[in-house]
C-alpha cells in the first residue's frame, strides 16, 4: 500500500469533513436541542447546492445565490414544522413527506436534469476541490473554518437569547416549556428552519467544492450527521461541556468520519459499500455508550457482591 497516497488525499477528507461539519451542526439542532428526529436534511442537502448553482449559472452574485440557497433550506425546514405542529404528523414522517417532496422540487429547479455543473474557470466559486492543495488562503480547508467560526459564534450568541433559550426548553422539557408560557409549536418550527437553512448552507458549499450539483447528492445525509453527532459525543463528551465547543466537536466529528472514511478505502474497500460502511460507523458509535453503562452496571454490581 502506498502510505503517500493516503497523505495526499488527507486535504480532500478533511476539506470534505469540514463541509459536512456544518450540515451536522444542523443535524445536531435537531436531533440534540430539539429532541426531534428529521430527515428533512436528505433533501435539503440537495436544495441548497441546486438553489445556489442555478443562479449562479443565470448571472446571480455568488453570495446572493448562497443567501438565496439557506433560504430555500430554511423554507423546507417551515414546512417539515407546519406538517408536524399544524397537521399533528409525527416528525419522522413529516421529515419523510418533506424530503419526498424536495426530490421533485429539486429537479425542478434544475431544470428536470439529474446534476448541473459549475466550473471555477468561469465562476466565481467560494471553494473549490481544485485548490485543495495549495498552501495558500484559496485552500478550501481555510474558507469552510471560517464559515464554520461564523456559523458557531452565531448559533452561540442565539441560544444564549432569550428566544434561543425557549429553544432548548423545548427540546429538553416540552410540557414544562409550554407551562411557561414558550409556544412550544413556533420553538419547533424555528429550530427546523435554523436546521435545514444550515444543511442548504453546507449543501451550495459542497455543490461548489466538487463542481456540480446532483439530485441524489443528499441521500444518507442524516446518517452522516448522526456519526458526526455520535462520534463528537462520545470523543469529546466529557471535554467539551460549553456549547460552542459541542457544536466545535460535532465539525470535528464529520472530520474524522471522512479521515475513517479515506483511510477504509484506502485499504482496498469497492466504493460500493460505502453505505454500508457508514451504517456499521454509526451503529458502532451509537452502541458504545451502551456498553459503557453495561460495563459499568457490572462492575458496580460486582463490587457490591
């Protein structure tokens, strides 16, 4: 095997984690603040890259379209809330209808093709695959950081508002958020919307690192959230109690899926299987605190005997 090659494809891993780190920050929204389950993220990871590409291709300013594209994230997230608080839709199934109906709406915006692409030459794209080697500020690895800082200090300034704080009432304690008085409906729509416009974001930046935007470029998404989220808390959960450095951990968590990831197939994994090698990730993850309170019970019990 040839450890220089694995060398080489470390910035891509890493560039590509980063990226995906902010779509787990929107997983970790939802799935951790919220104490909801959405699987809106599958297809609003393919409407931010498709809303942010389209325009660009129609003459649009690059931050406009990317403006435009967490918009259009944001938007899905609404309805995800409306079917869920309005239709009384538990919010797996709303997430499900969602992203269904995102599928169509994608390829509507493209124009009904499978992909579109974009090319750096003729585009002025935030980041790009092609300058992931440099050393200089063009890297994309130095870009996402900063978005990524942006996007933390931001969530960590709103959830210290009053607003953010009824936020997360609402996901640790619904029933006693609605005994004081938090309207516990438009806390969970709020939190959809700050989700998905988060994964739209880091989907218009995927689409413009790799060069092109697909249709099915979503699908598994919520599962590579969840191992970043997963491996964020189960590393770095006793570190990191501040909320910044969870959100800091769970970017950190998408990172090192991708390093596992490059280094799988560095070994020799057929890409194939890359789906299934992402569920074993997470089901690992998710079952070792399990087997640490498991452990723990029985060794409690033993001392005790």
């Amino acid at each position: 095997m040839n450890f220089t090659a694995l060398l080489n494809a470390m910035p891509g891993a890493i560039a590509q984690g980063l990226i995906w780190g902010i779509m787990a920050i929107g997983v970790y929204i939802t799935y951790k603040v919220l104490d909801l389950a959405d699987l809106t993220v599958d297809g609003t990871m393919a409407t931010g890259g498709a809303v942010c590409v389209m325009l660009m291709l129609n003459g649009v300013n690059v931050w406009l379209a990317l403006l435009c594209a967490v918009l259009a994230g944001m938007v899905a997230g609404l309805l995800t809330g409306v079917f869920h608080t309005a239709m009384g839709i538990p919010p797996i199934l709303a997430g499900i209808l969602t992203q269904l109906s995102l599928y169509s709406i994608n390829l509507a915006v493209m124009d009904f093709k499978a992909n579109q692409g974009i090319n750096v030459t003729k585009y002025a794209l935030i980041v790009s695959q092609r300058n992931v080697r440099t050393a200089g500020f063009s890297n994309p690895i130095w870009t996402v950081l900063i978005f990524l800082a942006v996007l933390i200090a931001l969530l960590y300034w709103f959830f210290g508002t009053e607003l953010g704080c009824s936020l997360r009432a609402t996901g640790a304690n619904e029933a006693m958020s609605r005994a004081q008085g938090i309207n516990t409906n438009v806390a969970k729509i709020l939190g959809m919307m700050i989700s998905n416009g988060i994964v739209a974001l880091s989907s218009a930046l995927l689409s413009h690192y790799q060069g092109f935007v697909d249709v099915n470029m979503g699908r598994g998404a919520i599962v590579i959230g969840l191992a970043a989220v997963i491996i964020s808390e189960v590393l770095f959960g006793r570190l990191f109690r501040n909320f910044a450095l969870k959100l800091t951990g769970v970017a950190l968590g998408a990172v090192l899926y991708y390093i596992v990831i490059q280094i799988v197939l560095w070994l020799g994994l057929n890409t194939n299987l890359l789906k299934l090698l992402s569920a074993l990730i997470v089901a690992v993850f998710l079952g070792i605190p399990y087997w640490k309170a498991h452990m723990s019970a029985r060794k409690g019990g033993g001392r005790h005997a």
